[in-house]
C-alpha cells in the first residue's frame, strides 16, 4: 500500500446528498453481514474486502465511478480505502463510521438474486447482461446473453440499450461483478436481478429429458451449462449411469423418482472438460464402477475391454473400443440398438483427437474408429454422445442422432489422408483446467467437491469444428 496517497474521507451529511443526487456512487459496507442485514444505510451493498477482491474484483471497477467504504469503526474503511486509490481507484471513506450516519437505513439482505436453477427455465423470458469484459465474454457465454461490461454500465447512453421491458439478469463468473452491476443498474433506475454463483453455478445445473419409454427407458441428464450429457439407461427397474457428471444428488433423485436402482456406473473416457461423478455416485449407490482397461487409473474398478460384455435387468451392453478422442475411448451398444459414443461421435461433428499430445497418431485411429466400428452399426441405430456443440440442434429437447444422419456429417466422405490433414488442421483451444480435470479423474489428485464449479467454468471444446 502506498504511503503517499492520502485517505479521502467524506461526511454523512455529503454521503446522504450524493445518494438523493443519483451521482456515479458505489457505496460499500465492509462490516460483518450480520451486522449489515440487521442495519445498513438505502442504496449500500455489503461487500468483501480480501486478498480475491483486491486481485480479481477492483481492476474491475470503472476509474470514473465514486466509491465510498463504511465500516464501525472507520478504521478499516479508512485503510481500505487508501489502499483502493493506490488502484487509482476515486476511493473514500465514511467519516465517523456506520454510527455517524443519520439518513434512511434498511434491514435484511441487499441485491436480488435468481438462481440458475430458476433461469434455465426462464430463459425466453430475461434479458441476460453479461457484464464481463469483452475478451472473456468472447471465451464462451450464455447463449443469447449481451455483453456489457461493468466499466460501461455508467455511461447513459450504453444503459439505453438495456430494453425496459424485460427482467434484467446480470451475469459474471462469480456473481461480485454482476452484483456491483445490479446496484450500477438501480442508481440508473434499472431494476435488475443477479445470477446467483454466477457462470460457475450456471455449468452445474442438470436437467433430466426422456427420450426413450420402452423396450428400455433412457433417461438423458444435461449440463446445460457446459454442453455435458449423461445417460440413464433402465430395464426392468435395474439401471446403468453413462459418464455422471457432478452434482450427482440428480441422479439419486432421480433414481427415487422413478423407483429404480441404479447397479452400474460407467465412463465411457477419461474426461478432459469436467469431473466425472462415477466415484461419488457408485458410492451412493453401491453400485459397480465399470472404466476402460486401455487406461490408467489411480483407484479400484472393474476394467472393460473390447467385446465385453455387461447385463443389467433384461438388457445386454456389448463394449466396442473406439480410439481417436483418447487410446482408451469406448463406446456402449446396448441391445444393439442404442450406442453411447462418449467423445467420438456427436450430433453434429466428432471428436478431436489432440488433448493428449499425440494428434497425428490418434486422427488415424478417429478415422478407422468411425468408418470401420461406428458407421458400420446399422442405419437405425440410435447415436448418444457425451457433448454436444452450440450448433447442435435437440430433438424433442434432446441431443441424439442415428447412424445414417451421421454418415452425412462433414469430412466422412474423404479418404484418409484428406481426413487427417483435415483434422490436424484445426486449431481450437483446449477445454480450460483439463490437465488438472485428468488428473483428478484419473485418480491421481484429490478433489474438493466445492472446488469443481471454478475448474468446469466454460465451454467443453471436445469437438472437431467442422461446420
């Protein structure tokens, strides 16, 4: 903290008419939350002062933006404070402390919050303000969301292209940013909601869509967040789990829902974009946890290779080994019917073969994996795979295909060559955290549950773009 840079304090009296002026004003309570929801000045937001707000939150606050800090006693508004305009922050502390305030005070938490459970089914009815800086919000985003960023939401002609007629969500990866946003919004007059847990809560949101009754129900379970699907595949009340994805209380609920037991868990890969759930849930459930033999793990399971075979209720899982995303990528066909690719094969593209480092040797296996094991299933057979893309349309709010449209897809009509040049062309960024989410599911580090919202955050980028 510099010493040369003096503390700026303002009276009661001045902080009471730049709130009645509607000024550029910020106004931070530093005391604790107890303290604040029990009694706090109209127009001020509790706020964290720690070593994650110093680093990630004040080179977010526009410089032209008046920011006054409260504590009791000012002490510690004071040295905030100061230390804020060594940011170059325009930075200032409420002379005498909360207790020298005499103007309009309120009571109970501030700043309306919606949680992302509650706007993924509100969707077409919000406006979603993404207030992020440019170049992360070109990182991935909520589909159809806006990007505002913070430092602009002062500017009134920027604020007039916020429509009057829809509820307005702030989004940002946490939920600090969009906050600040939310009272930004309310000194212009703008009445404003904040994502709760921010784009980190938004990635862990799962949503269960039927897509098949009978012979055998399959149940598919989206992270609609992220791009994630999961499959529940039930015969005759027995159950198998395709790649769980966290949080895996869905699928226990689920399971109850429905009244079946879930007996075995599988992965068809060793995921680079999210933590499987397999672990967890095959402990909830006591049920059998079934991974590739072509890879390694640091835990016990039983191991499945190529032609293995898997009963669960009246229903047969045939085990086809299909490299080219990973060595040890499998497929799933059951009851010759149905076939969960994992990362191989999607709705509208196919997986890439580069996050391990080896793409020219596993381009060529991708290319013999789909023409000479996965094109060959039968035209009808239908296609579930473990992602899905932007541009991936749903079919009855599902995403699967069939065989035969899969064989239309682009660069499956080329020889070999022409293929892996293709392929090996393509440059896309690799999903965010994924060395660090191999080796968690690998087993070779341990995971703290509350910690997997910040490695998931953004889009999965398993695919090939070949649109």
């Amino acid at each position: 903290m510099s010493q040369s840079i003096s503390s700026k304090p303002i009276s009661a009296s001045q902080l009471e008419q730049d709130l009645k002026q509607q000024t550029h004003l910020l106004v931070f309570d530093l005391r604790e939350k107890t303290a604040f929801e029990e009694s706090h000045i109209v127009g001020s937001v509790h706020a964290v002062c720690d070593v994650a707000a110093k680093e990630q939150m004040m080179p977010k606050i526009p410089k032209n933006t008046k920011i006054v800090l409260i504590s009791e006693p000012e002490d510690f508004s004071k040295e905030t404070s100061q230390m804020m305009s060594s940011f170059g922050l325009d930075s200032y502390y409420l002379q005498g402390g909360f207790s020298s305030w005499r103007g309009p005070i309120s009571k109970g938490s501030t700043g309306k919050t919606i949680s992302a459970e509650d706007l993924s089914s509100k969707l077409d009815d919000v406006f979603l303000l993404d207030v992020r800086n440019h170049d992360e919000f070109s990182e991935y985003q909520i589909p159809g969301s806006v990007n505002i960023p913070l430092s602009e939401l002062f500017d009134s002609k920027i604020l007039e292209k916020i429509p009057k007629d829809k509820k307005i969500v702030t989004i940002c990866p946490h939920g600090n940013r969009a906050m600040i946003a939310n009272f930004a919004l309310s000194r212009a007059g703008i009445d404003s909601q904040t994502l709760s847990g921010g784009l980190a809560g938004w990635n862990q949101v799962l949503k269960p869509v039927n897509v098949i009754q009978k012979p055998v129900q399959i149940i598919q379970v989206q992270k609609i967040g992220k791009g994630c699907l999961s499959h529940i595949v039930v015969s005759d009340k027995q159950a198998i789990v395709i790649d769980p994805l966290y949080p895996v209380d869905k699928y226990l609920d689920i399971a109850k829902q429905k009244n079946f037991k879930i007996i075995h868990v599988l992965d068809t890969h060793q995921h680079a974009d999210h933590i499987s759930g397999v672990r967890e849930l095959a402990k909830a459930t006591d049920a059998k946890i079934h991974l590739s033999k072509y890879e390694g793990y640091g835990f016990d399971a039983n191991f499945l290779g190529d032609a293995d075979e898997l009963v669960f209720g009246q229903s047969l899982l045939r085990v086809i080994h299909t490299p080219g995303h990973t060595p040890g990528s499998l497929s799933y066909l059951i009851d010759e019917k149905y076939v969960f690719t994992g990362d191989i094969l999607f709705v509208e593209s196919i997986g890439r073969p580069d996050l391990r480092d080896q793409a020219e040797e596993f381009a060529q296996e991708l290319y013999n994996t789909l023409h000479n094991k996965l094109l060959k299933l039968p035209d009808k057979t239908m296609v579930f795979p473990t992602h899905h893309g932007d541009v991936a349309k749903a079919t009855d709010d599902a995403y699967y295909s069939v065989i035969s449209e899969s064989k239309k897809l682009p660069w499956l009509d080329i020889a070999k060559q022409e293929f892996i040049e293709k392929v090996l062309a393509i440059t896309v960024p690799r999903p965010m955290n994924y060395q660090k989410i191999i080796q968690i599911n690998k087993g070779e580090i341990k995971i703290n549950s509350l910690e997997i919202p910040d490695l998931e955050i953004g889009p999965n980028r398993c695919a090939v773009d070949v649109l």
